[in-house]
C-alpha cells in the first residue's frame, strides 16, 4: 500500500503555507473572469511571465469578449506571438469569445461542463477559472501540483485524474480553496523539479520525501 501523509499532519502543512501566503492568488495578470480566462488558455506550456507580457498589450487592445471578436484571429496572434502555439491559441480564444457572446450573453460561466465546452478550456483551466474567479474549491493539477503532491505523499497518484480526487478527499475542507495556489507556489519555487530546496521549506518536517536536500 502506497505510503500517505497524514491526514492532520496534511491540516498542518496548509496551516503552515497559509500563515506565510494568507491570501494566495494566481501570478497571471487579469481584470475579470474573461481576462482570466483568456490568460489561462494562453498559460499551457508557457509560463505566467511570459503570458503576462504577451496579454498587457492584449487586453489594452481587447478586454471583452465583443473587443477580442472584432481585433480577429490574426489580431490576437500579433499581441500574442511571443508565447508557444500562439497561432492555435489565438483561434481559440476567437473562437471562445464567439460562444460566450453567442451562448452565455458575453459572460463566463459559472458552470464547469459549459467552461469544458469552450475551445482550449480542458478540466485544469475550468478548475482554475472556478476557483480563481467565482471561489469554488477546486484544485486545477498542474505539473508543480502532481510533483509536490507525490513527492510529499499528501496525494500520491500515477495520473493527473487521480491526484486531483485524491486532494480533494484529502484536503481539509478549511483549505481546499486555497490549497491550489498553495501548491502550485509550493512546486515553483520552493519544491522544485530539479533540486527541490528542502533546506528552507517550511513543511519539510512533515514531508514523507526520502530524497531530502540540504
């Protein structure tokens, strides 16, 4: 049976994190739920500073669904060609701006099948957009997340899927809300892909990880 951190040590970890971050938010900039829509889409494999820089040009040109249809496909690509993929981004966030103004009235939904339904929207970005915009407790696994949470063994899983239902069963429900941002901080900056900094983690104590560093 695989190995698992503690539920109340876990309680511990969140308590931990949430004194040094007590209000914790996304690193993407955004002004509302569409902004933070559009800048999730463009987040899939870049990073938040790069989308940043790419989007400050973006929504001064088109921050409404309305704006983003009339700049077009090829003016969203133009703000947008520092990140990966941006030509496919750029139809996607066309083509999402389109729906919204046709299915949900210009505003985004509330509702994760009609997120899912939406171009480039897969369950991480509806979950992130949840959370982040309308409070749900949701926690959208991305690569800091799966890493920390095997690695800590708070949620251990070979799958995305897996990890994101273990965190949710596991996680306090006090912390769920902010426990994705947590995590995702956590992962970039502190337990790290390469060389996880274990020496100044504040929940080192409490992690299940063999490997440790210095």
């Amino acid at each position: 049976m695989t190995q698992k951190m503690r539920l109340d040590n876990m309680a511990e970890c969140f308590e931990i994190l949430s004194k040094r971050q007590p209000d914790p938010k996304t690193e993407l900039a955004f002004s509302d739920p569409f902004t933070l829509l559009v800048a999730v889409v463009l987040s899939a494999q870049a990073t938040d500073v790069g989308v940043n820089k790419a989007t400050k040009g973006l929504f001064a040109a088109a921050s409404t669904p309305d704006q983003m249809v009339a700049l077009g496909v090829e003016g969203i690509s133009y703000h947008i060609r520092t990140i990966g993929l941006f030509n496919t981004k750029a139809k996607n966030v066309y083509r999402l701006s389109e729906l919204l103004i046709t299915r949900h009235n210009g505003q985004v939904p509330e509702n994760r099948a009609a997120l899912e339904a939406l171009p480039g929207v897969g369950r991480k970005t509806a979950n992130v957009v949840l959370n982040e915009a309308f409070g749900h407790p949701t926690i959208a696994v991305d690569t800091h997340i799966f890493r920390v949470s095997n690695r800590t063994r708070m949620a251990p899983g070979k799958t995305v899927e897996i990890v994101e239902k273990e965190l949710l069963r596991r996680v306090p429900e006090m912390w769920k809300k902010g426990a994705h941002h947590w995590l995702i901080l956590h992962g970039r900056y502190v337990c790290k892909a390469r060389k996880p900094a274990c020496g100044d983690c504040a929940i080192s104590d409490l992690c299940l990880f063999t490997d440790k560093t210095d």
